[in-house]
C-alpha cells in the first residue's frame, strides 16, 4: 500500500482508531493483522517472503540461544543471516549476476554458456525487513538484546506496517520490547505524529513529485539540454530523492508515533553538512548505522591499522552503493562515493588540511560535499530508454554536457515550486540551529490540526483524482 494513495489515508485512520478501541491485549494482534494486510496489498504471493525472513530468522535464533556451545551458536547465526542475504539475492541480484555473467564472457543467446533471465520481480521492502532480521539474529548473538518473546513478537517486530517498505531499518534494541507494551491514546504523541507525517507529505507531495516531473524529460533525453541545465537537474534530483525518502521515513515515523510508538529519526537535514563524511552520517541514518555495526565494525573498522581502515571504508560505503541496486550504474556510484570518502578520510588526517578546512565559514562548507552528491547522482538516476538502452550511456554523456558546458535548452521550474523548496531550506537550516524551534506549533492544537485538516484534505483530493509517483527507494 502507498503512503501516498487515498487507500492510505483511509486506511490509517481506522487503523490507529480501533488500535485505541481494541483491549490492549488485542492491541499487537490488531497491529500484526493489518500490517500483514498492509503488505499484501502489493502482491500477495510476496507475503510469503516476508513471513519465511521472521519465521526462519526466530527459528534460527531460538536454536542458537538454546545451544551453551559457540561452534553452534556461529552455525545458527549463520543459518538465520544466509537466510535472509540468500532471499535478498535471489529477488534483487540474480538477474543481474546472470547478465553480468553474460556480458563479461560476451555470450550470445546461441552461446551453450548462455544463461537466460529469469526476469524476477523485486519484491517491495525486500532490501528493509531482510537487514532488520539481520541486524536481530547479530544482536541477540552479540548479547546486546534479548531474544523476542514469540514469533508473533518478532514478527510484528519485522512486518511493523509504518516502516516495512521502506525503512527506516529498525534495531531490536530500539523499539523490540515497545511491542510488549500496550499503549494509551496521548495528546503529546498525536500532536507530535501529526505534525511529522504532514511535514512528509508536504516533502513528498509538494516538492518530490512536481520536481520529478520538471527534471524526467532531462534524464530522458539530455542530448537536448545544455550543461547548465543538467547541472540544475542534478541538483533538483538531489532535493526529490531527498524529500521523497526522507518525506516517506516522516511519514512512518509519525504515524507510529500517534500510536505510541518511538522509531528513531532517519535524517537530519544532511545537505546542510560540512564534509562529505557528514553528510552520509546524516542521511538514511538507519541504514548508515546498520552498515557501520554490521559491515565496517565486522570488517575491523579502524582498529586494524591506516591501510585496513581506507579499505574498510571503501568497502563499507561500496556495499552502499551495491545496496541499492542491481545495475551497473549503482556499482559506479557506490565506487564514487567510496574513492571521495577514502579520500576525504586521508587528506583530513593532516592537520594543515583539516584546520584550513574548519577556517571556510559554515554557510560555504556544504557546497562540497553537495558537488560531489550530486557528480554521482548522474549514475544514481540513470534509467535505459528508447534512446539509450544503456543507462550507462546516459549517465557518461551527462557527466560530459554538464564539465562541458554543452549548449542546448533550458527546462523551466514554476515559480510555486521555487517558493515550497525554498521554504523547506529555510525550515532546515533554522532546524539545524535549533531543532525544536517549530515546536510551538504542537502547543497550539487548533493551529496544527488546522493545517492538518487542510494537508490530509488537498492531499486526499490529489490521489483520488491522480496517481502519485511512487516512493523512489521502493525500487531498492
């Protein structure tokens, strides 16, 4: 089910109203039900997916605790995280490992060698709840929570419907025994829920889907645009992949929290940061954290010597970039990204570099990492078309016209649009000072339910009569 659909917004409602209704012992059951619905109403059939992660990740883990001996316990673990990767593989990267193979031998169709696709769909969420199971089965192995108390607690645990599709990816540790308790309705949890899920659909509404729809002919066809122009559509993809996610973890974050629950925060505003470095620690925080405990930590993190520690960080952000996609594209971009932390890691370990570096004024500081974001998003956003099959093909010649300077047209941006992304600037940068400065508006309810009423309204009216585009990250 989309966030952004006139499904949702009925949908939701209800929900959280019979979730106060219900006894509280019910109140789980209730939760576990629709979150199961929730997701089925994507393709049935994949909730099967879904059920096999929980159900196979508590088995393994529950043999795991029962076991006093290690060799054992590393077994089960093993058994409960292969589970998950090999499901995630499978569904995400086995089409395209088939491909790769193909193209790096140059095989035909005819070819006996050849492998033929199977053409598997992605199945929405895949990428969330199979590291969310992960990060469990390590947890409980490291003693750093305890198991849950059945399978239909972890399976709430995996299937919770705010955050399955698309994060944020949820540490046991953090919201595990939340699940135990029941809740009351509270008047600070609604006012605060509101106001976060409206200022996510505000992000994904108002900015995200109208931005796409000025820079898609760009990435279509940018044989017709000049260099000036794919620069400005590289750096508006950056602000519609950013309120599009960020808008969706808002989105799941509130409405969690009307119903009591507190998921931590998924991005803090990392277009505001000062080094590369910075800004991947503040955006998709969930994940980032998951591949620090769970990638760079395993790999040795820095305590293994200099050397160790670049590679370290290579590969951790790389596996970011294979994370997010089975393509070529984003293998590049993960790369890029990579090499320039590496690099920013090394030159920032001399002190003449790093104090010269502190010496820019703040206010100019981001201007770097934003350039090199927005460098790679040209790999990040490719997409084959008519034109050129090769989305590779389209993010080279991209990268060509925009250091060239290549003349061409310019797409125009409505003024409306100019006037919401600067509005969100001014909330962020004013939030990044002082982040709970609008929270004045959770003081006055009539205020805030005012604006809601007229948020949840428009935007219940513009997906009846329209269809919004869905949630990038619903891809990875």
């Amino acid at each position: 089910m989309l966030f952004n659909s006139a499904h949702y917004f009925i949908f939701a409602p209800i929900v959280i109203l019979l979730y106060f209704i219900f006894p509280k012992r019910f109140q789980s059951v209730w939760l576990f039900v629709v979150s199961l619905y929730f997701y089925a109403i994507f393709r049935v059939p994949f909730l099967l997916l879904l059920v096999f992660s929980f159900v196979v990740t508590k088995l393994a883990v529950d043999a795991m605790e029962r076991t006093d001996k290690k060799a054992f316990k590393i077994f089960w673990l093993n058994v409960s995280i292969w589970s998950n990767l090999g499901l995630l593989f499978i569904f995400k990267y086995l089409d395209f490992s088939i491909s790769a193979w193909n193209s790096l031998f140059g095989l035909k169709p005819c070819d006996p060698s050849f492998v033929s696709s199977l053409g598997i769909i992605l199945p929405m969420g895949i990428s969330f709840f199979t590291l969310q199971a992960v990060s469990y089965a390590v947890d409980v192995f490291r003693g750093v929570v305890q198991p849950a108390k059945s399978i239909f607690h972890f399976g709430l645990f995996i299937s919770f419907f705010p955050q399955l599709v698309a994060g944020p990816i949820l540490r046991a540790s953090d919201v595990l025994t939340q699940f135990l308790e029941p809740k009351e309705f509270q008047k600070e949890n609604l006012t605060k829920g509101l106001k976060q899920l409206f200022w996510g659909v505000f992000k994904k509404t108002f900015i995200a889907d109208p931005v796409s729809y000025v820079i898609d002919p760009v990435f279509g066809d940018p044989t017709q645009y000049s260099g000036v122009a794919i620069w400005a559509s590289g750096i508006l993809f950056g602000v519609q992949v950013y309120c599009d996610f960020s808008g969706y973890s808002d989105i799941a974050i509130g409405t969690a929290r009307i119903m009591g629950f507190h998921i931590p925060k998924n991005f803090d505003r990392p277009f505001l940061s000062g080094t590369l470095g910075e800004l991947w620690r503040r955006w998709h925080i969930s994940f980032s954290t998951w591949l620090r405990e769970y990638v760079y930590i395993f790999l040795g993190g820095s305590k293994r010597g200099e050397v160790i520690t670049y590679i370290n960080l290579f590969i951790t952000t790389f596996v970011s970039g294979i994370w997010h996609g089975a393509d070529w594209t984003y293998i590049i971009w993960g790369a890029a990204h990579a090499g320039a932390m590496v690099i920013e890691r090394f030159a920032f370990k001399f002190k003449a570099v790093k104090n010269a570096w502190d010496s820019v004024p703040r206010a100019i500081q981001p201007i770097y990492p934003i350039f090199v974001f927005v460098v790679a998003i040209f790999f990040f956003r490719a997409r084959p078309t008519e034109a050129f099959p090769n989305a590779l093909d389209i993010s080279f010649l991209m990268l060509g016209r925009a250091f060239g300077f290549a003349e061409g047209q310019m797409f125009d941006v409505p003024v409306s649009l100019i006037l919401v992304i600067a509005f969100l600037l001014f909330v962020d940068i004013v939030q990044n000072n002082k982040e709970d400065y609008f929270d004045f508006i959770t003081d006055r309810p009539v205020f805030l339910y005012t604006i809601c009423s007229v948020m949840y309204i428009t935007a219940f009216l513009i997906y009846s009569v329209t269809v919004s585009s869905p949630f990038l990250y619903f891809q990875f």
